[in-house]
C-alpha cells in the first residue's frame, strides 16, 4: 500500500528576492495563497528560467491548487537543474504515484535513498513503487535492503515474499511468508497465494503442506479443504482425501465439492455413496454439462440405463458438442435394446472427431442387431483396422467371429 512522503517545504519564500514578482509571490505563499503565487512566480520564470527556488516554488502552488501535471513537469526541470534537491524529488515522486506512473516514483524515491542513506521510508517507497510497476527483481532488491535496515518489517517480508514469487523463484518465497504469518499472524490469507502459485506449478505437495498448515488455524475455511482433498485424492491418499471433501461438503455443499467427493467414493469401491454425490452435484447445478455427465456416468456403471439416458440427454441439451456424452448415451440405449436410438447418437459422436475403437464396435454391434450385415461387416473391419491385437481382446476375437458368420449370411442372399 502505498504511503507518501507529502509536500516539501516551499523553499525560500522569506528570502531577499530582487524583482517585484518575486516579492508578490513571496508574500502570496507566506499567507497560503497559492493561487494568487502562481501568476508572480510565472512571471519571474520567464525572466529568469534557471531560477529553481521560483520554480519549485511554482510547483508547489501548482500541487497545492490540484494541477498534478503542471507541478510534475515543473518538478522534472529542477530533478534536472539540481539533482540533490530533496524536497523536490519527494514531491515528485509523490504526484508521480498518485498519477500511477510507478516506474518513475521508483526512480526518484531510489535517488533520495541513495543520497539519505538513513531516509528508510524513501527506500520503503522505492520498493512499492517497483512492485505497483510491475518490477519484480529491483522490488526484491529494494525490500530486501529494507529488511536488512528493518528486519520486523511486515510489509517488506511480503513485498519480499510476493517478489520472488513474481519471479518464479517459488521455494525461495515460502520462509519469507511463513515468516510474515509469524510477525502478523492475521495474514495467515497470505499463504494461500503462494501455494496457489506452487500448485499451478506442479509442486503439489509442497502446495498441500501450506494448505494443511493454514487449515490447522483455519478449519472452518471450505476452500481450503477442497483443495487439500482434492490434491490428496491426486495422490491416492483416498481415506484423509474423502475426510476433507465431507469436511468441505459440510462446511459449504458446492456442485463441485459433491462431485469430488462422489470420486473419492468411486475410487474407493463405495459406488452408492459416490453416486449420491454425483446426483447432489448435478441437481445443485442443472446448467452443468459436465456434473450431469459425471452423474450419468455413475448411472451408466451401475447399470441403471433409463436414468443414465436421462442424465446424457440433459448434459446434451447444455453442451451438445460433447463426445462422451453421445457415446454414453449410444451405450445406454444399447443396453436398453434402442438400437436405432445408439446409431444416432453415435453418428452425432462421429461428426466431433474420429470414433474411437469402442465406439465403432458398439455401432457394429446395433448393426448387426438391426440385420444391417452390410454396414456391419464394414463397421467390424474398421474397428478391428483401429484395435492393436494387445487390447479389447474379447471384442477382437468376436468380432472375427461375427464377420465369418455375416460372409456366409451374405453369400445366401
């Protein structure tokens, strides 16, 4: 957050000044009138450009009376005409912020740090103005010299923290914000942010350990437990995988809480329970295309068929252009002997992408159960074209054994 220096003091103003302008305005800013300064302190300008007391003074009533722009272009001349001006810089560097221009208050505030080694603030500031740029490595280096002056500092270590994280240097930030949860403990929010980043890296253990520690303080967080359940169902850990999603379930029932947890249960062998989880994730969210796939799924599994084509259908009607639902649904109405119903779906199947192998020894099968022999042969050649001798044995061998059948049905006819 960024906190500013405030103005300077106008420099000067009760100084012996020659001309008359001059002494207008002398005694326009000793009673604050900085409006009626600033037609004066023009006017002396323009006799005398290299004045710098008269412009910084002009800057001043400009920043005073709300004319940013003018005060910084003002403030840019004397940072040009006397570098070690202070009062300049800071007031500089402080409309530069406001103005959102992050990257030129860093360079100013870094030049009063330089030249007031004991002026910490200055080099606090340098380092929220790298960050709000954008910045990451000179932010690092400017919050890392303030925790070398401050090592208590709570906004430097998650500057720091936040920093390196920026820079993908991960595992270097993780102290940093273990150790801003130890100055403060109410920033504890903090380190979801990192281990979100690590997680989306791929270091999910190390992004399940944060989490698992901020769930220690925080049990109550449903988020939280969600993703520790859903990283520990990523890595077989089923039994405190599952405690966590019911605790998240508990805590606040989502549609996709459900649904991880119904996986939790399917991968355990519970088919019911995950099927009471799957149905509580499709009716939570009826606009889910892919919670009513999931459900009808489980269905499918359990050879519950009408309810299972019920379930693709309404998946269907939200995400038509979804595969494994018509292929679902082709398997559903096979097994309910809608054969014709099978074919549709999986003609619609094919029009997304190339079948895959199931999928056109499912069409012949509803061919073939149809007496269509001739689309049948046609459609076993192609599965056995597509299926390598290792896999779908079974399917392979009666395959064979149908297109031998059908030849001699054929030369019959």
């Amino acid at each position: 957050m960024y906190r500013g220096l405030g103005f300077g003091l106008a420099l000067c103003v009760t100084a012996l000044l020659g001309a008359d302008a001059l002494r207008e305005a002398a005694q326009a800013l000793e009673s604050n009138d900085f409006a009626g300064a600033i037609p004066h302190l023009e006017a002396a300008l323009e006799d005398d450009p290299a004045n710098v007391n008269a412009r910084f003074n002009l800057a001043y009533a400009r920043q005073a009376t709300g004319n940013a722009a003018v005060a910084i272009q003002h403030y840019q001349v004397i940072a040009e005409q006397q570098p070690d001006l202070v009062p300049a810089r800071q007031n500089l560097a402080t409309l530069l912020m406001q103005a959102g221009r992050f990257a030129d208050a860093a360079r100013h505030y870094e030049a009063i740090a330089e030249a007031q080694p004991e002026n910490l603030q200055a080099l606090r500031l340098a380092a929220s103005a790298h960050s709000q740029a954008g910045d990451a490595e000179p932010a690092r280096a400017a919050f890392q010299r303030v925790l070398e002056i401050d090592g208590a500092s709570l906004d430097a270590t998650l500057g720091l923290a936040s920093s390196l994280a920026e820079l993908g240097r991960l595992h270097e930030a993780v102290p940093h914000y273990l150790r801003a949860v130890q100055l403060d403990p109410s920033v504890e929010d903090a380190l979801l942010e990192i281990a979100k980043r690590l997680e989306g890296s791929g270091f999910k253990q190390d992004a399940l350990q944060l989490y698992r520690r901020y769930a220690r303080n925080r049990p109550d967080n449903a988020e939280v437990q969600e993703e520790i359940g859903v990283l520990l169902l990523e890595s077989g850990n089923l039994r405190a995988a599952t405690q966590a999603l019911e605790r998240a379930v508990r805590l606040e029932p989502q549609s996709r809480r459900h649904a991880a947890l119904g996986e939790a249960y399917r991968r355990a062998g519970n088919a019911e329970a995950a099927r009471q989880q799957l149905s509580l994730a499709a009716k939570s969210a009826p606009g889910d295309a892919k919670a009513r796939l999931r459900y009808a799924n489980s269905l499918l599994q359990q050879q519950e068929y009408e309810l299972a084509s019920r379930e693709y259908v309404a998946s269907l009607e939200v995400d038509p252009g979804a595969s494994d639902a018509w292929n679902g649904l082709a398997f559903a109405m096979y097994r309910l002997g809608n054969f014709p119903a099978a074919l549709r779906a999986l003609m619609e199947s094919e029009k997304l992408g190339p079948p895959l192998a199931a999928s056109v020894y499912l069409r012949a099968l509803c061919q073939d159960s149809l007496q269509l022999y001739e689309e049948a042969q046609d459609s076993y050649r192609a599965f056995l074209a597509l299926t390598p001798e290792a896999e779908m044995q079974d399917e392979t061998w009666k395959a064979t054994q149908r297109l031998k059948t059908i030849a001699k049905v054929l030369e019959k006819r």
